[in-house]
C-alpha cells in the first residue's frame, strides 16, 4: 500500500534564508511520482514541483528544489531564501502506476515565514 | 489551477438533502480524483477515475457516489448529506507528470 508521512505539523524560518520540509513515502511500486504543492490561506492548491521515481537528477524550479534520496524513500522540498509569501500549509503528495495510480497526500505542514 | 472548473465554491446544506458538485477539466486527462480536506487529514481520497466508463473508490467513499460519462465532466454527488460531510471538497485532473485542482467548495451541512 502507498502512503506519505509529513511529520512536521509547523515550521518557523526566518526571511530570506532556506528551509527544508521532510517528506517520506512508502510504496512497493518501481515507478512512481512525488509532488509538492503549496496551499496558502486563501485556499487553493497549487502545484510546485514534480519527481519522477526514474529521474536521474533531483527537481528544481525556482527557488524550491526537491531532495530525492530514493534508498531512504524521502523526497524533501527545499525552499530557498525564503519569502513572506511562502507561508502556507505545504502538502507531499505520490502517485504510483498501474493498479495504485491514486495520488495521495499527506497530512502537511505549515509554514511561518518571520520578518 | 488551469483547466479545471469546480462549482460551486460554497454550499450549505440540511441533513438529507442530497447535491452534486461539478467538476470540469480541459486539459483532455484521463484522470480525475475528488478529496475532502479536514483540519489536520491533509487531502483524503473519496473517488477517483482513470477515465471515461472507469471509477473507483478511494479511501473515503461512504455517503459519496460518482460517474465518468465523458473525459471532461466528472461530478460528485452527494446522497444524503451529514454533518460528518462537513468539509473542503477539491476535484483534481491529472496526468503522470502534472495534476491540477479546482478552486474547492467549502460544503457546510446542518
């Protein structure tokens, strides 16, 4: 069975410098994809960046990254010099392929971005 | 949140009424997913679809139904609404690499 673990309710960062989020998953299926979507106060969800299980290189968009270590099945977001507008809730999300091709998501973490 | 049309974006409700929530995409993907999302459960998995004809349940379908008539319209029903739906619905539509939500409808049943 798949399933995706945020194991911090809440993070403080200060502006301008990186925070990492902590993301970790569990499936039995070889090809699979990781995602990371930002949802701010106002409600909507909005995607950031995807990783595939195959690819060779860790994403990048922007100012977030995503850390992919697929021996310890983790897939962190890496926000770089952080801004006030990043404060939101931050969700993990994974798909699998074939029979478990749902996308399923964790349970989050907020994010406080301080001046 | 290209392509993807969910209405409405709120609805109040009286236990045992029964309503739809549409949901409508453009970006011609074969799959697409209903959540709720309650305080501290993150995005629960109702229904989902992996195209036209084709649905299935997800981790929370009781008291939910759904069809796939066309690759764009995949609506949401609700039979006879309790308190314990009580939520945020999000529709989704998705492809391997990209998946992208509605707007939401905050659902409130008394």
């Amino acid at each position: 069975a798949q399933k995706i673990t945020q194991t911090q309710p809440g993070m403080f960062v200060q502006e301008k410098e990186a925070v990492t989020l902590d993301c970790t998953y569990d499936t039995s299926d070889p090809s699979y994809g990781l995602f990371w979507y930002k949802q701010p106060s106002s409600g909507e969800m909005i995607f950031l960046i995807y990783q595939g299980s195959y690819d060779q290189q860790n994403a990048t968009e922007g100012r977030y990254s995503l850390n992919f270590q697929k021996a310890r099945k983790s897939a962190n977001l890496v926000i770089s010099a952080s801004q006030l507008g990043d404060s939101a809730m931050y969700f993990c999300a994974m798909r699998g392929n074939g029979a478990t091709n749902k996308l399923i998501f964790g349970t989050g973490t907020l994010l406080a971005v301080q001046p | 949140n290209a392509g993807v049309t969910q209405t409405p974006k709120f609805q109040v409700l009286k236990t045992g009424q029964s309503m739809t929530l549409q949901c409508a995409q453009d970006m011609n993907h074969e799959y697409m997913s209903w959540y709720r999302q309650d305080p501290g459960m993150g995005l629960r998995l109702i229904h989902y679809s992996v195209g036209a004809g084709i649905t299935d349940q997800g981790e929370v379908p009781n008291g939910y139904n759904v069809s796939r008539s066309t690759t764009e319209d995949f609506p949401l029903r609700l039979l006879s609404a309790a308190p314990s739906q009580t939520s945020v619905y999000f529709c989704a539509s998705r492809e391997d690499t990209e998946a992208f939500f509605g707007q939401g409808t905050r659902l409130t049943v008394v």
